[in-house]
C-alpha cells in the first residue's frame, strides 16, 4: 500500500505536479477518498496527470491479496483470478460504451476515451474524483456510472460498494439455483 502511493507520487512528480499535490492526490487516490485541492477537481490538470491518477486509482480498487502473491513471487496465483478479470472485463468494457455514447460531445476520440476512462475509474473504486461534467453526458452514461458506483472494487481494496466478489459469488449461487 506505501510502496504504491510512494509509487504514484513520483509518477505525479514527473508530471510537474508540486510535492504537496503529489501527496494529497496520491492519498485521496490510495485510499479511494478523493479529496483534492482543486474546485474542479482534477480537470485543469495535464493529460499525463489525469492518466496517472486513473491508473492508480484502478489499482488501488485491485484486491491487495492479489499484490501480496505478486510479492511472494507466486504472480501466476493472481493472474487466475476470476475477480480480477471481471474488474478489468467491466471497466473495458464500460469504458468502450461510455466512450461510444459521450464522442459527439468532445473533440476528439482521444479526449473521450480519457473522460471515459477517468470517470469509470472514479465511479468503480468510488474515489469520487473528477474531470468532466459528466452530469451533462447522456443518461446512458451517467446511468453506467451510477451502476458502477454501486459494484464498487474488488474485496480486499480500498474501493467502496458492494464488490466485484460478491456479485461473481451471487451469479455463481443463481446459476446453480436453475
């Protein structure tokens, strides 16, 4: 948990974000909080800034027992996680709808696949940071966003909501209920 938030503030650094940002952003993020300094939150930061924060923010809805085999060398234990891959599964694939739904509004393909992406990151782990108005997006997006807001991370994170286990675990029980 320190090695990654010390992680993210050096990446943060990089980006030509002030020491004291680097903390409060990397903090608001590892702990899934969101707290800024900023009244748009992350939205007049650089691209770079924004990429990085999205990033660590999915890592940080990540089940940590997954990064404690990584650390005792047992990788191939992680990467056969079935939670893992639906995490992953369902931000791709809210990501690639979300952008689809929003391009009309934004310049370019590349700006809306980071609006996108920022907000489900946001939305899934619950950090609550921002980068658009997403409150002007069509209701199929804010709707995918709310949902997400209610999934949640993977257990075992910092994210908020029900969590990605859970619903596998209910999916697992209702398909053995037919």
């Amino acid at each position: 948990y320190i090695a990654i938030t010390l992680i993210e503030v050096v990446f943060l650094l990089l980006g030509g974000m002030s020491f004291f940002d680097s903390l409060v952003h990397a903090f608001g993020t590892a702990g899934t909080g969101g707290f800024g300094i900023k009244a748009d939150s992350l939205g007049s930061y650089s691209n770079y800034l924004q990429w990085v924060i999205t990033i660590f923010m999915l890592i940080f809805g990540v089940n940590f027992n997954l990064y404690y085999f990584i650390l005792i060398r047992k990788a191939k234990l992680a990467l056969k996680s079935t939670e893992l891959w639906f995490y992953i599964a369902i931000v791709v694939f809210s990501t690639i709808c979300i952008t689809i739904n929003i391009f009309p509004l934004y310049s370019s393909l590349g700006e809306s696949i980071k609006h996108s992406a920022f907000q489900v990151a946001a939305f899934i782990t619950t950090t609550g940071y921002g980068t658009a108005d997403f409150n002007s997006w069509p209701i199929f997006s804010k709707t995918l966003l709310f949902l997400l807001m209610f999934l949640g991370g993977c257990a075992g994170s910092t994210a908020g909501g029900f969590k990605i286990s859970r619903v596998l675990i209910l999916t697992k029980k209702a398909g053995n209920e037919f």
